[in-house]
C-alpha cells in the first residue's frame, strides 16, 4: 500500500513538472482495495480495470520502473509509451488493461473469464469499476451475461462517492447500496466491505474468489472508500467540502494499518521504516529509469498495430 501511495504522490509530481502528459488520475486513498482483492488472485488469474489504474498494476507486481517509464511516454515503458496513464497493460501478470472508456473494461473481461470457462481452467477474472460506470448500459448487459453463462467472474465496484464532479447521490436513484442490485441477475454471492480495510477486503475476496472457482458463476463486492485527491490533476474539486475529505483521511489506511500492526506488537517501528525507505528508494529509482528512457522513435507508429 506504501508502494502505491508513494508511486502516486511522486506521479503528481512529475505531472505537474510537465513528465507527465494528458490525463493522470490517481489512486491515492483507494490503497487498500488493490492490495487486499489482488492479493488473493492465482497468477493465471486475469485483471481488468478502469483509467485509474496504477495501483491495480503495482498491486499485482507490474515493475515500478516501468510503469513509470509508460506514464512519461517512454520506450522503456510496459508499452512502450504507446498507453500511458490510463491504459498499463502487463499479459505476462494477467493485467489485461485499464481502459478509458466508462465501462469498457466490462465485456473484455466477460470474455476473459469465458475464456477460463472454455478452456476448463479454475481461473477467473477480477473486473474493477468505478460508482459512475454503474450508469452505463455494459454493466447491466454484462451483470446479466455472466449470470446466465455463470461466469468466473468477479465484478469488484470501487465506490469512492464521485463519479468526475457528481455524487452518485445525484445521479442514483436506488439508495446508498449498490451490490444489492446484483441479486437482480441472479448472482447470488453479492456483499459490501470497508474498502480502507486491507483485511476486510482480502477476506470478503477470498470467500467470493472460492464460490467462483467452485463454479458457482460471478460474484459481487462493493467496497466502500474514497479518493483524496480529485479526479484528475485537472480537477480542482471545488464540489465537495473538506470537511467530507478530513473524514475519509482519519481512515486512511496508510496510517491506520501500520498503527494497528504496532499496537498488536505484530511488526516495530523499525521494521516499519525499513519498509518506506526501501520504497522510496524504488520510486526514486523508477523516475530515474524513465527519465533516462528515450522517447519512441517514429517508426514505432507503425509497430503493434492489430490488422
């Protein structure tokens, strides 16, 4: 979670340095979800994500360095700085993408977790998906295909309040639940957990992660979180009181993980600050990687083109 939080802040700062480009939306307050849900995948297992993506691709062990590398446009990047922010992809660790489209990510990974069904593995596919893809017509259409097909399917809402500028009380009219939803199409295996709990969200994982594989078709968990920062660097979040912000913060699990771990004498501060320095020693190491990366020379515009 200390991997991701520091990759992010430091992805600010290059951002706002200009080695950054376009859009850059960061995780920052969502930590634990990434961590504690992909912690509980096999290597087989596939991810597919929305556009805040970063730390689904950390959590899952994509190398810093090189998805630093991709975020500055680089060669040297998981894609060769052809996808950037939104879009990390790493085949070799299942991480089939995030994407930019609002809902996108939904019928891939339908398809994705049909392959597993095809090819008679016990595999299965993590989709990740905002509060605001929850409007989208792919989300129902998808809800309702993996229901029917009973697919290895595990569809994980990051419900951090905002969809852009809008409270999803704004635009939603069923209420402050949205998993409950999920028993419309049948899926039966449908729970809401504290999304700024690592062990919460590892254990509700693993129960739904073992109905899956025991062919019992898809699965939903809502987890119940919040970005501190806006929803891009673009944002200025001037629609929401610090207030709400200040409330979320005194949950962060940055700081209130490691303070449980000391206060059950589980690790010691020691440790603890063995574990931030070697971080930041990577991240420090990652900016250095991509820096030095060259650009992509003009005919890579001709390389990776599907035909």
């Amino acid at each position: 979670m200390y991997l991701i939080r520091q990759f992010e802040e430091v992805c600010g700062e290059m951002y706002t340095r200009g080695l950054i480009r376009g859009f850059l939306h960061l995780y920052i307050g969502q930590e634990a979800i990434a961590v504690g849900a992909i912690s509980r995948l096999q290597p087989h297992d596939y991810i597919v994500t929305h556009y805040r993506d970063h730390g689904h691709a950390l959590a899952r062990g994509v190398a810093s360095n090189r998805t630093m590398a991709e975020l500055f446009g680089r060669i040297g990047g998981l894609n060769k700085g052809k996808g950037g922010s939104m879009h990390l992809f790493d085949a070799e660790k299942g991480v089939m993408g995030g994407h930019a489209i609002v809902g996108g990510q939904f019928p891939l990974a339908a398809g994705l977790a049909f392959s597993h069904q095809y090819r008679k593995t016990d595999g299965i596919c993590l989709v990740f998906f905002g509060d605001g893809a929850t409007n989208q017509g792919t989300y129902h259409e998808v809800m309702n295909l993996a229901a029917v097909w009973k697919l290895p399917m595990l569809f994980f809402l990051e419900n951090n309040l905002y969809g852009m500028g809008s409270r999803f009380d704004r635009v939603r009219g069923g209420g402050d639940d949205f998993y409950t939803g999920a028993a419309m199409y049948g899926i039966e295996h449908a729970v809401a957990v504290d999304g700024m709990d690592v062990l919460a969200v590892q254990e509700a994982t693993e129960v739904a992660i073992k109905g899956i594989r025991a062919g019992n078709g898809p699965a939903f968990i809502e987890a119940k979180t919040f970005r501190f920062q806006g929803h891009s660097m673009a944002d200025p979040v001037k629609y929401r009181d610090s207030a709400e912000t200040e409330a979320w913060e005194a949950r962060d699990p940055i700081v209130t993980f490691p303070r449980d771990l000391l206060a059950q004498e589980l690790v010691t501060e020691a440790e603890l600050e063995k574990i931030r320095a070697s971080v930041d020693d990577e991240v420090a190491e990652a900016v250095k990687f991509a820096e030095n990366s060259p650009f992509p020379p003009d005919e890579e515009l001709y390389t990776d083109i599907y035909a």
